[in-house]
C-alpha cells in the first residue's frame, strides 16, 4: 500500500509534514549563515591596543628619528597664545640697558566698566591682607598674619602702575602670585583700582570737579542707616587663640578646642641675662 506524505497519520503511526521538514532546513540554512558572519565579522576585529594612533611620549616607526611626538614648526603659534602685546601679559618692557622696566601706563583705556571690574576682584583676593582700603590691615594680619603693604605710602605712591600687575603676576615677599586666580586683564584692572583707592584717600577739595557738591561719607552712611565708619576694630569670640596646653582647654581637635575667653595674652618680655 502507497502512504501518501501528506497524510498525518498512518496506520496510528504519525508522520512527517512536507511543511515541517522545509522549516527544519531554512533554519538550519539560517544558522549556517549566521555563523559564517560571525566568522566573518570575527576575522576582520581589531584590538584597540592596534588602533593606528600615536601616544605621547611613546616612540614610533613612522618618522626617521623613531619620535612619536613631533617638534614645532618654527615661527608658528598655538590657538590662543599669541602675545603679540607683551607688556599686556608682563607689565615690563625692555629698556635701553637691556634690564626690564616698569611703566606707569595702562596697555588699554581705563573705563568705569573696568574700575568696577577691579573692584570686584580687589575686594575678593586684596582685601584680606590689604584691607578694602588698602592699608596692609586686613582681617588675617589681625589675626597674626605678617603685615601686608600699605597701599599708600610713599614707596607704593611712587611705583608705576605696571608695578602692581607685576607683583600679581610673580608674587612679592610672603605674598604669593594670583596668576592663577586672576587673568592678565583682571590684573591690569586691579592695578587701576589701585590707583583709583589711592587717589581716594589722599584727595583734597581742589581735586573735585567745579560744580560737584560735597557730602561727608559718614553723614550719608546714618541717612540710609549703615552703622558708622571706622569703628573699633573687636576679635571675634570664634578666634583660634594660641593658648598654652593646659587641662582646662583640652588638646587639639579635642572637645573643648578654645576656652571661651578670646582675651590675647602676651608675655612679658624677659630680662636679659648677662
């Protein structure tokens, strides 16, 4: 007797389906394939260790002399650092000497925007040791910091303003340089409002423009109710006082810190001994 395959049973025995064998083999093509992709994507990887790159200060087989990093092109000059002005960017000029040498003059127009400008950054990095006056008094020389400049003396009267971005620029003494902190043309500007607090504590009556009405600062401070200038300067309760080691006032960073009398003790100077 002939079974015919597209009959599902035979005899109680099942068979196979035309449809069911095609399958099989379109998924066995299938998986065939994808492995020959894989394969195929497998042999053509690279490494990222072999990526076509040079590293710095590593060797290289491209150029003769076997180095990686390549010299500069002479006479050219990386985006952003031409310094065409350099007065700008070192408040010094060469003189006729060959010596460097300072000058009294801004590189560029002095305008309220920029005194506004210095002011804001004199108030933020100046103040603490220069005071807003810039007396050399400010808050840490009160609490023992060395004595900064006094801004209106002879000597610092007398400096040429380029002096000043000098001195910011490379630092002074125990004062650090505020390169980092303040770019060229904050400097220049701070220099500028150095003049301008300068000219403000040493003005006379025939500095002020004709025409222009003259107020006591202090009367229009108690007008808009500012408690009144130059008062006595006090020390905080919350000093840190140099106080010797006792067990009443604990040890460092060991409750309690500070006793809480902030009086500053000084002791007697010691007779000299023979």
């Amino acid at each position: 007797m002939k079974v015919s395959l597209h009959s599902s049973w035979v005899r109680g025995i099942p068979g196979p389906r035309i449809g069911t064998l095609r399958q099989a083999q379109c998924r066995l093509w299938a998986t065939r394939a994808a492995m020959a992709a894989l394969l195929l994507v497998a042999g053509c990887r690279q490494h990222m260790q072999d990526q076509p790159k040079l590293i710095s200060q590593r060797g290289s087989e491209m150029f003769a002399d076997h180095r990686g990093a390549r010299p500069q092109v002479a006479n050219t000059v990386a985006r952003g650092q031409l310094r065409e002005d350099s007065y700008f960017y070192t408040g010094v000029i060469q003189a006729a000497d060959g010596y460097r040498e300072e000058k009294n003059e801004m590189p560029f127009p002095v305008t309220l925007d920029v005194l506004k400008r210095g002011q804001e950054r004199f108030n933020i990095y100046c103040t603490p040791c220069h005071s807003r006056v810039g007396n050399g008094l400010g808050e840490i020389v009160q609490r023992g910091y060395k004595p900064a400049a006094n801004l209106h003396d002879q000597v610092r009267l007398s400096q040429p303003i380029s002096h000043y971005f000098y001195v910011m620029t490379h630092g002074y003494g125990a004062m650090p340089d505020y390169s980092a902190q303040l770019a060229p043309v904050d400097r220049w500007a701070v220099a500028a409002y150095i003049r301008a607090l300068q000219l403000s504590q040493s003005a006379t009556v025939e500095d002020v423009p004709s025409g222009v009405q003259i107020r006591n600062l202090k009367e229009i401070a108690t007008e808009d109710g500012h408690p009144e200038f130059a008062e006595p300067w006090t020390l905080p309760s919350t000093a840190i006082q140099a106080y010797p080691h006792d067990a009443k006032q604990g040890t460092p960073a060991m409750a309690p810190a500070n006793p809480a009398d902030p009086t500053i003790k000084i002791p007697l100077s010691k007779p000299a001994t023979k």
